[in-house]
C-alpha cells in the first residue's frame, strides 16, 4: 500500500515580508463574486483556498479589516501592511479555518476552483468556468459538513 505525499502549499506577499505554509488538501477551492471581495481585489471576483488554521503557519506582520457580511458573519481581511497583498481571509461562521488567496500561492497550478459563490453579483466581463458547482448566496455550509 503506497500512501500519498502530504502535499505542502507556499506562498508570500508581493514584497516577501509575509510567508505562510499550508499543509494538506484544501477543504474547499471557491471563487466569490461578493461585492466586498470585488471591492477589496479590484476584480470581477477572489478566489481563495480554506485551510485548518491547524495546518497553516505565517511568518511576518499582517494588517486586518474586518466588516459585516449581509449574512450577520463577522469577515477579516488580512494583508501586508508594506505592499497590500491580500494574504488571508477569516469568517465567524467558518472559526479555525483561514482563506487564503490563490494568488499568493507560489504554485497555484495544482489547484482547481470548485465552486462560485455570490454569483447574483458576477459581472458580465467576468466570465467562469460553467462546470464548477454556482451558488447565487453563500451556502449554508459548514467545513465540518465536508
């Protein structure tokens, strides 16, 4: 019986002041099309991988802002203070589980989306991948549900 590598994920700011490393599968790969996520990434959407804040170190300073999602969560953005990037996310209704953005990921190519979320707010220039699950709110799911 072959056990399979435990797969080690990298990733860093712009300016490499903050690095993390997150180990294992993520628990879920999703774009959101929330108008907060357009508003703090400047883009049609963010795209960000949940990990177990029990499988994630960060090394570096981070800033945060935390606002109140249209569901009554309580949702933190934490980014470089020196450069900006968007590193990680974190939401009252996920507790010990981080977001981070795919985009900080060293190596991102192995890792898929599964699903939109907030697609009631897509825009039309922003177009995606039609055969990933598409949800017009956030679902009312849990990371413990699997």
């Amino acid at each position: 019986m072959t056990k399979e590598p435990i797969s080690v994920h990298t990733g860093g700011c712009h300016c490499g002041s903050v690095r993390y490393q997150a180990t294992g599968k993520p628990v879920i790969i999703a774009h959101c099309h929330c108008q907060d996520c357009q508003r703090l990434s400047g883009a049609g959407h963010t795209t960000g991988a949940m990990f177990s804040v029990a499988n994630f170190q960060l090394d570096g300073r981070l800033s945060e802002y935390t606002l109140d999602a249209d569901n009554g969560n309580r949702v933190t953005k934490a980014f470089c203070p020196n450069c900006g990037s968007h590193i990680l996310g974190r939401n009252s209704g996920s507790t010990g589980y981080v977001t981070v953005s795919l985009g900080t990921l060293d190596d991102s190519s192995a890792l898929e989306p599964q699903v939109a979320i907030f697609a009631r707010n897509r825009k039309p220039w922003d177009t995606m991948d039609e055969t990933i699950a598409t949800f017009e709110h956030q679902p009312d799911w849990k990371p413990d549900d699997g």
